[in-house]
C-alpha cells in the first residue's frame, strides 16, 4: 500500500472513531471489558518479520479506538484533557507529516515560525507582557521544570552571584522554596528534578560564618478549605529571604480554587531585598485560561499574574499533551534551557575567508580536495572537508541553496567541515550517488570562485 493510501486508512480510522465519541450515546465513554480484552489480546511479542502497514494501522484503528477513553467527547470529566478542536487535529496530522525539527531556523524555518506566532497569540490572549520569553513544551511538569530552572538559576545569580549554568549546585547556597499545602505533584515533582528536592524535612546546613543551621528545602504555605493560598494566612509570616522560590497556584487540580496572586507576589517581594533574588512562578495548569475570558469576574481570579517572573499553563482544545510556559526576563529563560550545538554554529561562506589561504594547493585542475575526516564512518555520520574552509562552507551554503539536497556545516577540530546524517529509510543507492554528485559540483564551483578570487 502506498504512503497516501495508507495516510487515507488512518484519517477513515480517525474520523469514525471521532464519530463514534461525538455521538453521545453510540459507545460506552470507557473502554469496556469486551475492548481491554481485547487490546491484552495484542501479541507482546517481538515477530520474526514485519506485518503490512495496512494491517496494523486497521488493528490500531479497531482495537485502539475501543480501548481508548471518549476523551474527545461533551461527557468525558476525568482529567483536563480532549475536546481536540478539528482544526488543531489536522494540524498536528501535518506537522507530524513535515517532520520537522522545530529547534531554530536552521533546522525548521516553517515550525519555528508557526510556534513564533502561536507563542505570539497565547501571550495576546492570556494577557501577559508581549515581551516575555515563551516556549512550547510536552506538558505541566515539562513546563514547571523549565519554569524553575530558570527561576533557580536567577535567584542563585542575584541573591549571591553563583552561576548555576556554568558551575553546576555543588556548593551552592541553599534556596528557599514555598509552596502551597496543596499544591500540584508536578510542582513537587519539577522542584526534584531541578535540584532542589521535593519533601520538608529538616537539614542541618553550613552557612556563611561557619555557622549551621536548620533549613527546610520546601515551606509549606498554609491553605483555606479549598486549597488556596491567601494573603490573610501570611499575616506574621515572614518574607522570602533571598535567594528563594515561591511557587502559586492558579486552578487547583480537585477544586479548582486559585491562590490569592495579587496579594501573595506582594508579600513575596516585601523582603529586605525588595524582591532582588526571589523568583515567584504560577502553576497554570488550567487556571490561567480565565484571563482570556470575556467575565470580568473570572479575569479577577488571575489578577497579579503578569507580574509574577513565570508561568505555566496547559493549552486547551489541542492534543494532549502540550503546554506554554512564559517566563518575564527572557534572558533567564535562555540561560538556563538555551545549547549551542557545534553542527550549527559554523560560520558561512563570507566568515570563512580566513582559511582560504591554505586550501589553494589542495585543488587538482578545479576540483576541490575532498577527504572524510572520520574515515571510515562508524556509524551514519560522515565528516567532509573540500580543502580550505572557505570552500567548504561556500560549498554548504550553494548546496543548501540549491535545493537538490541538504547537509549542514559544523567545526571540528578547528576545520569547517560538511556534516552528513544518513537516517532515512527512503535513501537508496541511486539517492547517495546523486547527492554525491551535486556536492562535488558545488564545492567544485566554490573552489573556482575561490581561485579567481587569488
């Protein structure tokens, strides 16, 4: 079966699955017992060969779509997730089509633009600073990760000058975090992930002066009987000292309750440092929605919100599982998530000049000195040099251009090379004779240029 074949069997499986959950009484909303039977019924065996594509896309269709929850549908209440607008399941059909590496331009200049405009719009329509730094990410505790990440790196750089991105935790000042009593797992989970534990136990640690002293990794804020945070609760409780995290809460999980933001990012701030070193994030989750609401009422539970340094929301009536966080200094954002990846950071043809005088010898009647630097390739990486740099990087360029195939440039060892990396299925032998050629006839003609230049 062909791709579009294949690609319509799937879109017919979708498509009456969806009728089936739209039509409120045509399947049970959970899987039946009939259904889990028979998905346990799946061979857990690795076979000997391969099955046809249109079988196990049909068998994924059939078995899947019964043993699934009416997620999408009016009477699914369980977690916050479905209600999938048609519009956002055709896109995610065609990203996944596209394939691309939404890392930067270089990599995908259709996806990173596409999430530059959705980052755009979110922001517009949560009603937070148009300046803030935003990204898209898998879910709420990818999203509180990132979210604290960068809080832990900036207070730890503002309260004391320790630069956690270069030098890592070890040694590093302890940091005070707050929480709610009934704040979300993922919040808790996050705090583990980045280093700063998840419990309230007692340590014993040295601070400055030598001195030891009791501290708790993670307060607990006190809450009313919905789960919330308010400011009467923190009459007499001190502020934050820096350097410290304060994490709020905008949408309880089981009520649905919000924490009094406003008030409490005051009382956050009203320390001795007048805020200097204290990071406060929210927790979204679903609650941050209620600022694009057209209510007055339910814009006021987020009152306070564009003040806080980050936030984190899931992003509603789009396939699960996906989430915003949007952090205010963007700078903190990039310190702590941004990588620099030396496949990407090669200079292009006119940076490259500087090494074009030691490639003029190299060249044998116009064609360029080639040579793999990795031979033999271990793997599917191979490491192409035509001579000097400047050929080199001018041959990536014109063959980046050119559009009959892609390869990327990268440093190694000092050199500009041609980076390639085979992983397609659908490369044959017929593929890597004609990508052959067309980058010898590009790095043929850098050569040229190169020499009528001298």
């Amino acid at each position: 079966m062909d791709t579009r074949a294949l690609l319509a069997l799937a879109a017919d499986g979708a498509a009456t699955h969806l009728q089936s959950v739209y039509a409120a009484d045509a399947r049970s909303v959970a899987p039946t017992a009939a259904a889990l039977d028979a998905l346990r019924g799946l061979s857990a065996a690795l076979p000997e060969d391969g099955r046809p594509a249109a079988d196990v896309t049909e068998e994924l269709a059939r078995v899947g779509s019964a043993a699934s929850h009416a997620s999408p549908g009016a009477r699914y209440f369980g977690f916050v997730t479905g209600g999938t607008l048609p519009a956002a399941l055709a896109a995610d059909w065609l990203v996944s089509a596209f394939d691309q590496n939404a890392w930067c331009p270089p990599t995908s200049p259709c996806a990173t633009h596409f999430e530059a405009l959705a980052l755009a719009w979110l922001l517009q329509l949560l009603r937070l600073p148009s300046e803030a730094s935003a990204a898209l990410c898998s879910g709420c505790t990818a999203a509180n990760v990132i979210a604290l990440a960068a809080g832990r790196d900036a207070v730890l750089q503002a309260a004391v000058g320790w630069d956690a991105a270069a030098d890592g935790l070890v040694g590093a000042p302890p940091i005070a975090v707050y929480v709610g009593e009934e704040c979300h797992g993922s919040v808790l989970k996050a705090l583990g992930v980045v280093g700063l534990g998840r419990g309230a136990k007692g340590k014993r640690v040295r601070l400055e002066a030598e001195l030891e002293a009791e501290f708790m990794h993670v307060r607990r804020l006190a809450v009313d009987g919905r789960g919330a945070v308010l400011a009467s609760a923190l009459a007499g409780v001190a502020p934050p000292t820096a350097p410290a995290l304060v994490a709020l809460q905008a949408g309880h999980v089981n009520t649905g309750a919000f924490d009094e933001l406003e008030a409490v990012i005051a009382w956050a701030r009203s320390g001795a440092t007048g805020g200097r070193g204290v990071w406060v994030h929210i927790d979204g989750a679903f609650g941050l929605w209620a600022a694009a609401s057209a209510s007055p009422e339910r814009r006021a539970l987020v009152a306070g919100a564009a003040d806080a340094d980050s936030r984190r929301t899931a992003r509603l009536s789009v396939p699960y599982d996906s989430a915003l966080v949007a952090v205010r200094d963007g700078r903190c954002l990039h310190g702590a998530m941004s990588s620099s990846m030396p496949y990407l950071a090669a200079p292009p043809a006119s940076e490259a000049s500087a090494g074009a005088g030691g490639g003029g010898g190299g060249r044998r009647g116009g064609v360029p000195d080639k040579r793999v630097l990795n031979e033999p390739p271990p793997f599917n990486q191979a490491l192409i040099s035509f001579g000097s740099d400047a050929v080199t990087a001018a041959a990536v360029d014109a063959l980046q251009r050119g559009g009959r195939c892609w390869a990327g440039a990268a440093p190694y060892h000092g050199r500009v090379v041609m980076r390639l990396s085979v992983s397609s299925w659908r490369t044959t032998e017929a593929d890597v004779r004609e990508a052959a050629h067309v980058m010898l006839e590009c790095a043929a003609a850098a050569a040229a240029a190169e020499a009528a230049q001298e």
